[in-house]
C-alpha cells in the first residue's frame, strides 16, 4: 500500500510541475492574435529577400538558418494604456521564465529593449526581441530558425543592413516598427 501511495504522489508532483500555470509566449501570441489592440503577422524569411544581396559566408549561413518571424506588436493610444501596462507586464513575466537566456539588452532613441534565445548556445531555436516604447507601445518578434548561432545574429542583422528590404509584406506592422 505504501508503494502505491508514493507512486501516486510522484505522479502527482510531476503533474503538477509541468503543469506549469505560466503562460508561454507562443499561447501569448494566440491570445492575443485578435485583439484588436494588437497588430500580429507571421511572415516567412524569404520575404527579407536575401538572394540578391552579396553575403558573407557566415552571413549566408545566418539568413538559411532562418524559417519565418512572428510579429506581436501593441499599439498604444490614450484610450488603452490601463490594458498596454497590463499586457507590458504579462510580456516580462513571460521573459522572465529560465528557459530564455538574454543575449543583449537596447537601449535606444526609439524605447529600450531585450534579445533572448531559447536553445543551446551553438543550436538555437528562436530568438526573440522584446522592445518597447513608453508612448508608441511594444512590439515583440520571435525569430524561428534551424540551429542558429548567437554570433550569428549581428551577422543578420549586418546583412539585412546591405539588403534593400524595407517592411515590405509587412503591412501596419512594418509602419509601426519603422517609427
């Protein structure tokens, strides 16, 4: 009878671990996909159109690490600041979980921000940045790759420097995170 009270209560526990109440930032991408505060899209990394661009090797293996972007952004007006504070706040929480490792904080003329990964350090798996402007509001990107490298990031972002892309696809997100 002991024995099948301490499985019972071990299988409880670990019920109850991973049954974590934490939202994760992809239900919070969902959530939020129709709420009219939010702009949202999903666009592949073929729209950076990187094939006419003379790449590095290294900043070629950056951009074919790639697979697509999430775009979240939250649009602030003087009607839904109670609602940005409280969705600012959520965003944070949800950054705050140990699975995400900061690569790099901004700081910025536009508002300040955060570059976290989820994945080892030689094979990540989706980057995201977190950034946010007190009178604009936050806009929140998950990168979603194949194995990419943390150096490889400042190698991407040199190469969509020497690309021509500028939002296009984009549509109200693209406008928004432009200024």
């Amino acid at each position: 009878m002991k024995h099948i009270v301490k499985s019972i209560m071990v299988l409880g526990a670990i019920l109850l671990t991973s049954c974590s109440s934490q939202q994760s930032l992809q239900e919070y991408y969902v959530d939020n996909s129709e709420n009219p505060n939010f702009l949202s899209i999903d666009v592949p990394a073929s729209i950076l159109k990187m094939d006419a661009v003379d790449l590095t090797d290294t900043q070629k293996e950056a951009v074919e690490s790639l697979r697509k972007f999430n775009l979240l952004a939250f649009r602030k007006n003087a009607d839904n600041e109670a609602e940005y504070e409280a969705e600012r706040k959520k965003v944070r929480e949800i950054l705050k979980n140990d699975d995400f490792v900061e690569l790099m904080k901004i700081n910025s003329q536009y508002g300040k921000g955060v570059i976290k990964y989820l994945g080892d350090e030689d094979a990540i798996d989706e980057v995201i940045i977190f950034g946010d402007s007190s009178d604009k509001g936050f806009a929140l990107v998950r990168v979603l790759g194949k194995d990419m490298n943390p150096a490889h990031i400042i190698q991407l972002m040199q190469a969509i420097q020497k690309s021509d892309y500028k939002g296009e696809g984009l549509g109200e997100i693209g406008d928004f995170l432009k200024g």
